[in-house]
C-alpha cells in the first residue's frame, strides 16, 4: 500500500499516477484516497494547508496555448520552426485534438485532488477555525475555477444554449462513470462553490492564496459568462469599490508583472521556474509569435512598456509580446502568474453594465481607467453593440497573451482571422459557427464511460 505520499513525493506521485494505464482508462475516476496519503495524516490545518499547496501546483497552465488559439498573435519569421505550435494556430484538428486530451486530464487531476482534501477536512481539528474554514474556502474556489474552464472549453457557448451538453461533474473521490451535465446545471455547481466560498472572510496577505475577493471575482465571471449581467455587474462593483488605493493606477502598473507581492492583484498562482517560454525560439532570434498588429497599444501608453516587447526579426523592428516574455528576454524574475486583477473586474463591470443599458456608467468608469493609462477614452457616441464591441476590443488590447481572449471570443460569438506573417493579411477566418471552438471529449473518458456524448463535428470511436 502507498501511504504518506502527500508532502514533498506528492506531486511526483500524482505524475506518477498519470502513467498506470488503470488511471488513463477514464480520465475523470482516481484511485480511492488512501493511496494518497495516511487517513489519518490530514487532521492538522498544517497538514491540510500542506495538501492544499500540492493542489494549487497542480493548476494547469494553458495561457499560452490558449492565446495561440485567440486573437493575441499573428506569425512570426520563426513560426514554421516549431510546426505543432503553427498547426495549432491554424486550428488543425489533430492539434486541437491532442491539446485537449491533455487539458481534459491536467484539469480533472487538480479537481480530484480537491475532493480528497475536502473529503478529510471533517477530521481536521478545530483549533483553529477561521484557517480551517479559509482553507475550505480556498479549495472549493480552486475546484470552481477547474470546472469553469472545463465548461467554457468542452460545451458551446452559453448563448446558443443553456441545456446543451456540459461537463462530467465529480461528486465524490472514486470510480464514477456520470454522464455529462447540461451547461446550465455545471454553472450552477459552480456558482454553489463560489457562493459558499465568497461567504468565508478570508483575507490572505500574500497573491498566491486564493481570497474572499477571488471567489467574488470569479463569481462576477461566471455571471457575465451566464448573462446574468445585473449579477455580474453586482459582484464587480463590490470589489472595485473596496478595492486598494492605487490598484488601476498607471504609476502601479509595472507592479502586477515584478516578483513582489502586490495589493493591485487580486490573486496570481505562484511560479518558481520559467514562465511562458515556449513562444520563444531563442533569446538573441526572436519568437515564433509576434503580436497581433490590432492590439498594440498606442505610443504614451503606460502599459505599452511593460505589455509588450521591440525586436529586431528578419531584418525589421517588430513588437512582440511582453509581460512574461518580456522578463525572460530580461533575464528577471517571474514570481506569479497572473489570474485575477482589478483591470479584469473592471472590465467584466464595464460590460455589464453596457449590456444592461446603463451605458454612460459603463464608459464613464471604464474611460476613467483608459485616461490615466495614457489610452484613447471610448467615443461618448458610442452605444449598444457598437459600445460593447468597444470595450472588448480595449479588453483584448489589456489581456494579450494571458490567456483570456480566446474565452471572450467564444463567449461572444466571435469570428477571427488567422493572420499571415505579421499580420501583413488574413490566410483563413474562423466563423463564430466553427465546430472547433468546443474542444472534444477525449477517448480516454468516452471509450470507457457509455454515458458520455462527444461533441458535435468531432468523432466518436468507441
């Protein structure tokens, strides 16, 4: 019997795990608890907290594949050296294919993980309440977090249909073959972790633990995602209310991607290695990708030193991504990766509120934020459609390369072209119709599970 595995061996053990054909066969099942570690070891809040770190490093990082997938790039000289990531670029289904078999499993290991601590919480002591109760909040945050990318990866959008087919639901540690979700039922699971978290006062003093703003946050996503605007725009101003002094500042910006702890964050994962350096192909050559020419920021711009990067490539000045990249060009530390910040709820805040008619607020708070970067503000003319278009076009500016616009996108029924080198012309357009922007359902998981459909335009081998 493997036992005691969940300190410094868990996370190779967790690998391990991935490699018995018995764990691959259905993706979403785990062995019983007890091969994790002792029953009896997570009874301390030291040792759940010890536990709850394992599973926030087994968070899957995606952002730079995702924004291959977005609008965040365009190809570089360099591109045709790393074919897979051009392949994925131009949405080939065998790429996609692949990716999501990965993403599938990477997601579902850090929810089944989840369930285990959730599962021997009750044995932990209470000494300690409010820790015990942070923790509990943290974990079911993070699981949330795991099943809203799940969802908005493997179900069609929300818009075309809130009964459609969603995702597995988990609801204990073990053998489970479920079927799959309506996309209305896995948003209110999620809404239920969230609630339940957002409930718990938990106010950590570091960016990498998940906080009662965290959830707040994540539960103004998951609303505008639903296009429960009015809820979506309620949850944003309570956090954009009470936020800290100097959080949408243009003098604090560069704060958000140094390695120090920042009030400005609302949550960022910790990282001790490098970050986001597959795009590159060499430090003194450049990057398989530059950025997308629509998105670079205008000179005066506060931001534009910090977001992106100036080049030499193929004989030319060219601007390629910056933030992490940026810092690994620079040989400078990346201590987190960013998840949740102020600029993002202001945004989900400013889109709310467009789309439920209150238009000059919506400008109003979001011009307020664009002025002091140094941006142009939105036309004052601007409204309906025409507004919201505006500030998701000033959204993707903001986001480029973390891994954010390609959900938005989605979220909103959006065409988008695959550029040529440089973004010098359009080589295809991805319709809003395009069955590839649902990721399919793995044969790991519906070759062994009879309850689970595949997603339409991709194939089923059972």
């Amino acid at each position: 019997m493997i036992r005691k595995y969940f300190k410094k061996d868990f996370i190779a053990f967790i690998i391990s795990l991935c490699a018995l054909d018995g764990f691959t066969s259905c993706s979403v099942d785990v062995p019983p608890p007890d091969l994790y570690s002792d029953p009896d070891a997570i009874t301390t809040v030291q040792s759940a907290r010890s536990l709850l770190t394992s599973c926030y490093l087994l968070y899957p990082h995606y952002e730079f594949e995702f924004s291959i997938l977005g609008n965040d790039f365009c190809l570089s000289s360099l591109s045709g050296k790393n074919i897979d990531q051009q392949n994925l670029y131009n949405w080939q289904d065998k790429e996609i294919s692949t990716m999501a078999a990965d993403v599938w499993l990477a997601y579902y290991n850090c929810i089944a993980n989840c369930d285990v601590l959730l599962e021997r919480m009750p044995d932990v002591s209470n000494d300690n309440p409010a820790a015990k109760n942070a923790i509990m909040a943290e974990v079911k945050t993070l699981k949330a977090m795991c099943y809203f990318q799940l969802l908005r990866l493997y179900a069609q959008p929300y818009a075309k249909g809130e009964d459609a087919d969603g995702i597995v639901l988990k609801n204990h540690v073990g053998l489970e073959t479920p079927g799959r979700s309506s996309i209305a039922r896995c948003t209110s699971y999620i809404r239920t972790l969230l609630t339940e978290a957002a409930a718990v006062e938990n106010t950590p003093n570091r960016n990498g633990w998940l906080s009662q703003k965290a959830a707040i946050n994540m539960l103004a996503e998951l609303e505008l995602y639903a296009e429960r605007y009015e809820e979506a725009a309620g949850y944003a101003k309570q956090l954009l209310d009470a936020m800290p002094d100097g959080a949408l500042a243009a003098a604090n910006y560069y704060r958000l991607w140094e390695a120090a702890t920042y009030e400005g964050r609302i949550f960022a994962f910790n990282t001790t290695s490098t970050y986001y350096n597959g795009i590159q192909y060499d430090a003194k050559e450049g990057d398989y990708f530059a950025l997308n020419p629509d998105l670079i920021l205008k000179e005066g711009d506060t931001r534009k030193a910090t977001n992106e990067y100036v080049m030499t490539m193929a004989g030319e000045e060219r601007i390629l991504m910056g933030k992490y990249n940026r810092r690994n060009k620079l040989e400078l530390t990346t201590s987190y990766v960013e998840q949740m910040r102020y600029a993002n709820t202001l945004f989900i805040y400013a889109e709310a509120m467009a789309r439920t008619g209150k238009e000059n607020e919506a400008r109003t708070r979001l011009n307020a934020y664009l002025t002091e970067m140094g941006a142009s503000a939105l036309d004052e003319a601007l409204t309906g459609e025409a507004l919201v278009k505006a500030i998701l076009a000033e959204k993707y500016r903001e986001f480029a390369g973390e891994g954010r616009n390609w959900f938005d996108l989605k979220r909103t029924l959006t065409s988008i072209p695959r550029l040529t080198r440089w973004g010098a012309s359009k080589s295809a357009i991805i319709q809003a119709t395009d069955y590839r922007w649902t990721f399919p359902i793995p044969s790991s998981e519906y070759k062994y599970n009879e309850a689970v459909t595949q997603n339409e335009g991709w194939p089923l081998n059972r």
